[in-house]
C-alpha cells in the first residue's frame, strides 16, 4: 500500500510538473498582429553604368567636357554612353549646337526636364529611360531623332516646341499626362511609338504643326483624365494642317474612317488594339524570420506589354497603390509583429487584365541569438510529446 500511495504522489507531482511546462511553453507560440506600411525599394542600377551630374553643353566644343567621344561628324558623332543622371533640376541641356552626336542608354530621373534640346540639330538620342516631372524630353531645333525610349510621370512625355525634320520612332510614353506634344514645326514623322496609361492625350498635334505624318503607332487607354474642361480627352488630337495618319491601331476603334479628335484628319487604314493577355507575374515564396531581424524582402517580378497600376495588401488592408513602372518590386517586410501576415499584390495592365498573388510572412520569437524559430518548433513538438505523455499517465492512475 505504501509503495502504491508513493507511486500516485510521484504521479500527481509529474503531472504538475509538465502542466506547468506546457504554461511555461505557452507564452512562445507567436500571436499575430499587424504592422505599419512596408516600403517599397527600386532596383539597384546596373554596374556598368556610370553616375553623373548634370550635363550643360553651349557650343560644339564642350561634348568632350562631359566624356563624349568622336569628332562631332557625320561619320564619327560625339557619344556618350551608360549614364545614370539622378537630379532635382533639368539632368541634360544642349543649347545651339549643330556637331553629330548620340547620347543612348541613359537612365535619367529629373525634377524638371530629363533631356533638352534646344536650338540643336544632328542630335539623336536612343535607347533611354526617362522619368521627369514637367517634361522627359524637350525639343527644339531641326533633324533629331528620337528612337526606343521609355518616357514616364512627366507632365508631357515629349515636348516638340519647334521641330523641323524631326524623327521620334519605337518609344513608349506611357503614365504621363501628355504622351508627345508636338507644339510647333513640320516634315516630320513619328513612327513605331507605344502610347498608353496617359491621363492626357497620347499624342497631340497642336494649330502650328504641319505635315507631320503618323503611323504604325499603338494608341492604347489613353484620356481618362483630364486636361482642360474645353477638351474632350481621348488617344490622340490633331488641330494642326495637312498631317497624315496611317495604318495606326486604337484601342477606341469601331469603324473606318477612324476620325481624329480635333479637326478633319482621319486615319484610312486604323485598327483594332486589342490586349486579352494577363500579366506575368512570378511569386517569392512564403517566408519565415525571427522577431527584430532585418533584410528581409519579397520580391515579384511582373511584365506586361501595357503595364499600369499595382496596388498591395497587408492582411486585407490597402497599403501601397501605384504605377506599375518596372518588372521588379521589392517589399521590405521588416518589423512585422509576431505571427502570420498575408500580403496580397495585384498587378492591372492599361486594358483592365489583371492578376493577384498571395505570400505568407510568419514571425517567430526570438530568443538565444535568434534561433527562436527552431526552440519555438521544438518547444511545441514538446508541448505535444507533454500532452501525450500526460493522459499515458492519467489512463495509467486509473
């Protein structure tokens, strides 16, 4: 009887002991709560280009100042190339040149203008990523080419405030208010050119523009803002004489002739732009860290041919809504609070196609130089190797 009384007093006194385990363990398990807004970082630049500070050119003679190479001629053109430019002014001013030169592969984000010309002829610039806040290139002068360049958030994408021979040829303008203005001068052409996600007019033609022909150009969900209440907003206007419009495709088309806002001009040929294909997007995987560590990220990649918005949720609350401009967006998901959080992003081309992904972000605690979430996994193994062990034993008193 004694040796049965110390056995059910060893008993009781275990399972004290492991019911006061399992409230000693319970604290660790994470509880979720929510955190404030992530920030959104922009893809380092790539290495092989070279950072610089504004460029003001007033004569021939200067290119070479600036790191340009060649003579200046037509066969051998001052060129300058793999720049970044990162300024609160305007980032490139050429004034009354009149050498051959080729500025490409610049990455240009200006407060102002991204790149000016004025007063210039034999320019071309190519190749370039601009982003400026009143106009990403501004033009000026006589046989300039424009060619495969990515103009976005400027007040006017490409501002031609008097171009005779001009040439602006397979650029996107998208995310601007105005895509191209062309203000003033004629015998030019633009050509190949994307127009999309502009508040404003894709392309404007305005009264002093003449003989300025247009064609094989995508006109896509352009004009769903507004640029002055005695306009009616839409892909593209002409109030200028005599300009040609040919072979051009409109997301607005219904039937031939496709009229022009603003005056007579027509396009005889015009088509459809249609766009059914969904973004692609490819997901981060669910991720896992300790409370207070940092660096971590969640990184989508996205393509879309018209690319507009994306908007991100944290737990089923808006937090982030914006342009959609690059392919690569990384989220900085530091400082969560214990637990698990549900991000939720959705990436909305110019046609209204659209895609949503969801990633999971747990929390754990912290604990002995963070190896929390191991002790954390272990501790609940225990907990529930505890539990088990618990009622063995109470079948067992019984």
């Amino acid at each position: 009887m004694h040796i049965l009384i110390s056995e059910g007093l060893e008993i009781r006194r275990n399972i004290v002991l492991l019911v006061a385990a399992i409230i000693l363990i319970q604290p660790l398990i994470p509880q979720g709560e929510k955190m404030s807004a992530p920030v959104r970082e922009m893809p380092y630049m790539q290495s092989q280009y070279t950072e610089q500070d504004l460029i003001i050119i007033t004569s021939n003679e200067e290119f070479t100042d600036y790191g340009f190479s060649g003579t200046g001629t037509e066969i051998d053109p001052y060129v300058l190339s793999n720049v970044v430019i990162n300024s609160t002014q305007t980032a490139v001013s050429i004034y009354s040149t009149s050498a051959h030169f080729i500025m490409q592969d610049f990455i240009v984000q200006a407060g102002s203008i991204g790149i000016r010309l004025d007063n210039v002829s034999n320019g071309v610039i190519e190749d370039c990523e601009i982003r400026a806040s009143t106009a990403g290139i501004s033009l000026s002068g006589e046989s300039i080419i424009v060619r495969n360049c990515d103009i976005s958030l400027a007040d006017t994408g490409v501002w031609a405030e008097s171009l005779n021979f001009g040439v602006i040829e397979h650029c996107t303008l998208h995310h601007n208010v105005q895509g191209i203005t062309y203000n003033q001068g004629n015998d030019s052409q633009i050509s190949y050119c994307t127009y999309y996600a502009n508040t404003g007019h894709g392309l404007e033609l305005s009264s002093d523009a003449s003989n300025i022909t247009v064609f094989q150009n995508n006109f896509g969900w352009n004009g769903n803002g507004i640029s002055a209440e005695s306009l009616i907003v839409s892909n593209a206007r002409d109030v200028g004489v005599n300009n040609t419009w040919i072979a051009n495709r409109w997301s607005d088309f219904t039937a031939l002739p496709y009229v022009i806002n603003g005056g007579f001009s027509r396009d005889l040929s015009a088509s459809l732009l249609v766009d059914i294909t969904l973004p692609i997007v490819t997901s981060p995987d669910d991720l896992r860290y300790d409370e207070g560590e940092t660096g971590n990220w969640l990184a989508w990649n996205a393509t879309d041919e018209y690319s507009a918005d994306f908007s991100l949720m944290l737990d089923g609350v808006q937090i982030l809504d914006d342009a959609w401009l690059g392919e690569t967006y990384n989220i900085s998901v530091d400082g969560l609070y214990l637990g698990s959080h549900n991000f939720t992003i959705r990436f909305v081309d110019a046609a209204g196609n659209s895609v949503s992904d969801e990633v999971w972000v747990s929390v754990m605690i912290s604990i002995f130089g963070g190896e929390g979430t191991e002790l954390i996994l272990y501790a609940s193994i225990a907990s529930i190797g505890s539990v088990i062990v618990l009622i063995i034993l109470i079948k067992r008193m019984r």
